[in-house]
C-alpha cells in the first residue's frame, strides 16, 4: 500500500515537472508597443474599434502531447470583432534540438464574443510544442476605456495564460498595456507678447493706437490661437489623425471674440463703401491670409471658419492673430477681450476641439480719471474743475464729455502738455462745454447736466470737481 502510495506521488511529481516547475521562462509580448490613438477618438459615445499590435506569448519550456487551455483577457474593453479559433495562432519555431516539429490544433471554446472581455482556447497537441514556439493572438477592442486622456498606462491590458490539468502548463502572462493616447491636436491661445505693446494713445483722443513696431496706428493684434498637430492614430489603422482628412472630418470650427468693437465697426479695409463686412476684427497668420468676421457688433466678433481653413491652419501649425482694426475717429474704449474656439468633428463620440481665455487687453497709455456730474453750465451754480499731473513725466490731457442721453466728444483740455507734478487752474465746466462745441456743434447738454472722462498720457491723473454757492461765500467738491 505504501509503495503504491509512493508511485503515485512520483508520477503526480514528474507530471508537475512538466507544467508548474517548467513555467519559469516563457515570455508574454501583450504588444509590439502600445500604439499611440488619438484621444480625440473618445469622446462620449465613442464607436471607435481599435487594431492594437498582436499579442504573442513564446513558450519557455516543451510541453507535452494532451490538451492544454488557452485564457486571454482583456480589461478596458469589449472584443471589437468576434474572435474565431483562427484568431489564437500556434507556430513552431524550433528549439535547435532538430527533433520533430510540434503539432498543435487550436478551437476557440467560449468567450470571444463582442461582448466578452475573455476568451478560451482549447490546444489538441499531437506532437510535442517545444521551447521557443510561439501563439499569437490578432484582436481588435470595441468600448475602449481609459484613453480619452492622453496616457501611456490607463489603457487597456491584455493577460494570457496557458494550462493543462495540473495548473499552468508555462509561465503566466501578466496583463500588459496594449494601447495608449495622445493628443492629437493642441488648440491654445494666448495674448502675445506683440499685443502688450500697443495701447490706446490717448494723444490722439484716444482715436488710435500707439505704434507696436509694425508702423501702424489703427490695428492692434490682441492675441490668437493655435491648432497643431501632433503623431497619433486615427481609429483602427496606422493612419495619422489629422483634421479634416480620412474620419477626422471638421463640421465646423467657430471663433469668437468679445470685447468692444465699437471703434471697429466703420471699418472698411477694402474701400468699397461697406462698413458691415467685418473687417474691423480680423484673423491673420497661420496659412489663411486675411479673414474678416463673419459677423460683427460692438461687443462680439464670430468668426465661421470652413473645415478647409481648420486644416490649413493645423497644417501650418502657427498662430491665427486676432486683429482689431479702429476708423481712426471713433473713442476706442479701454476693454479686455476674451475667445472662444471651437472645432466640431462631423464622425460622432469623437471629442471635439475646445478652448477659452483672456486676450491682450486693450489699454490707455496713460492714466484717468471721471467727474460723473458736472453741473449745466447756464444753471444758478458755478461750477470748475482742476486736474493734476500726480506723475514724474509731462503728458497731454484729453477729455471725452458725454450729455445725459449719451451723446459724446473729444477734445484736448489745453493745447499744452501738463508737466510733470503740476496742477490746472480752476477750469470752468462752461468753458469745457465750449470746448467740446467747438470739436462738435452738434454737442448739446440741453437742460441736464453733463459727465467727462479726463485721461492724461502719464500716470497718478487726479481730478478735483468744485461748486460755489449762488452768492459765492461758500464751496463744495464732488
């Protein structure tokens, strides 16, 4: 009894030799390497299937003739095509003992479905596998999880293992990352570094800008955006993604910038006698030429760009400058611009293109200061103004008065600058007023009252508002 015992642990042993002892050196390649998808693919609602590089495991050991199970596994997706028994390939490689070929047929036995994240295979093996033989799976992934950010270790994963009745028959394949993300286009803006350079030139009554270098005063280029393109695939194939070629087609790509633009709205750069073609803001640079808005209001410029222009300007990978463009006679008002771009994907569950901030803000190149209630200059009370240069430089001072219906005009305070530390004398509101009819006869306070916006080209402006009572003993500031 005992020596039957005995035997029996020994073929148990020996047939353990086989299997678990021998599962020390075989190798699993979940990948080539993980292609790189672009994570546009994946937004929500995604059909995307992925074709990932195949999967191959590479046998350590010889393993005998008898039936052996094949189990891959998949996390972070769904087979994106039923798998077959043909999908599991056995290829005798030879160890170099130049003994007989191994024989081996493979039948997908459950799993594998496009709802499975499994699959089993059943190995007939008639003639021994040997060492360095090889199975290589060829998968897609339907319902790709985990790459709709750019990442190289969220992806899905796929395990192998190979097994007989006594347990692994070689060396467990860990599960391995076979697919990670990049973005495929990087859409930025910015307020560049030329923009801050101009300003509102409140020297020319705030009718221009200063010259940023590039010698002109009526335009300012207050920012842009940036559509580049970067190496990822595009669904299932080796093809890069690119904007608005193969699945990657653009619907629409929108542009739109607040701000004020009513200084921008006379605009007509083309000179044929309309003002209403958008010319006021515009988008230069990155392989388009020149492009008007599309439509434009004093607040608000949108811009309607054709998936040809999306692609051009992905292609040239440069900055599209948002210029605005002034009359030269109308107040450009102090203002910081914001946009907004959006590029639409016409394919559905792609993740479409997005961004928003702040651009360059638009500027007096000096400092100011408002007196909301300046009294009518035919009432009972007199009424002045003294305005000082709290600066270290000499600068001109330009008013804009506004009526009480909003009417408003622009003129210089004095002919001469304000030096530097230095204050007016008392200024009566009735000689502001005829200053103000004398840039503009049709300038009216009628029976109200009146408000101006003093703006000096230095900094530390400061404005004192006084009254005197009706018989000229007392005073008060407001």
């Amino acid at each position: 009894m005992n020596f039957k015992k005995n035997a029996l642990r020994t073929v148990v042993g020996a047939a353990a030799m086989t299997g678990v002892a021998a599962a020390q050196a075989g190798t699993w390649a979940a990948t080539s390497g993980a292609p790189v998808y672009a994570t546009e693919l994946f937004g929500t609602g995604t059909t995307a299937v992925l074709t990932p590089t195949t999967g191959i495991y590479t046998l350590g050991t010889d393993i005998a003739t008898g039936n052996q199970q094949v189990n891959v596994t998949l996390a972070g997706g769904v087979w994106g095509a039923a798998l077959t028994s043909g999908s599991l390939v056995y290829t005798n490689n030879g160890d170099g003992d130049n003994t007989t070929n191994g024989v081996g047929t493979i039948a997908l036995v459950s799993g594998g479905t496009t709802t499975d994240t499994t699959a089993s295979f059943r190995i007939t093996t008639t003639t021994a596998l040997e060492n360095q033989d090889t199975f290589t799976l060829t998968y897609t992934i339907g319902s790709p999880a985990g790459l709709s950010s750019a990442t190289t270790t969220a992806g899905p994963t796929l395990a192998f293992t190979i097994s007989d009745t006594l347990g692994n028959a070689d060396t467990a394949g860990a599960a391995a990352v076979v697919a990670s993300s990049a973005n495929a286009v990087a859409l930025t803006q910015a307020a560049t570094a030329a923009a801050s350079t101009a300003n509102i030139d409140v020297t020319s009554g705030s009718v221009q800008f200063t010259d940023a270098g590039d010698g002109t005063t009526l335009s300012m280029d207050i920012g842009g955006f940036t559509l580049a393109g970067a190496t990822a695939r595009e669904d299932g194939n080796d093809a890069n993604f690119v904007i608005n070629a193969s699945d990657a087609l653009v619907t629409s790509t929108t542009v739109t910038v607040t701000g004020d633009f009513a200084a921008s709205l006379g605009v007509d750069t083309d000179l044929d006698g309309v003002t209403t073609e958008g010319e006021g803001v515009t988008i230069s640079g990155c392989g388009l030429g020149t492009v008007a808005a599309s439509t434009l209001t004093a607040t608000t410029a949108t811009f309607a760009l054709t998936s040809a222009n999306a692609a051009t300007a992905a292609a040239a990978g440069t900055e599209c400058t948002i210029n605005m463009l002034v009359d030269g006679t109308t107040v450009i008002n102090p203002s910081t611009p914001s946009m907004t771009v959006a590029v639409d994907y016409t394919t559905a569950g792609y993740a479409d293109e997005a961004s928003s901030g702040s651009l360059a803000a638009v500027a007096k190149n000096g400092s100011g200061a408002n007196a909301n209630l300046l009294l009518n200059p035919t009432g009972a009370y007199d009424n002045f103004v003294r305005v000082s240069n709290g600066g270290t430089v000499a600068g001109a001072v330009t008013v804009q008065m506004f009526n009480d219906s909003g009417d408003n005009v622009t003129f210089a305070l004095q002919a001469t600058d304000l030096a530097a530390g230095a204050s007016t004398d008392l200024i009566s509101v009735a000689t502001l007023y005829a200053s103000a009819q004398a840039a503009d006869a049709t300038f009216d306070v009628g029976t109200g009252k009146l408000r101006a916006v003093f703006t000096g080209a230095f900094s530390g402006l400061s404005v004192q508002n006084i009254s005197t009572s009706t018989d000229g003993t007392t005073f008060f500031t407001f």
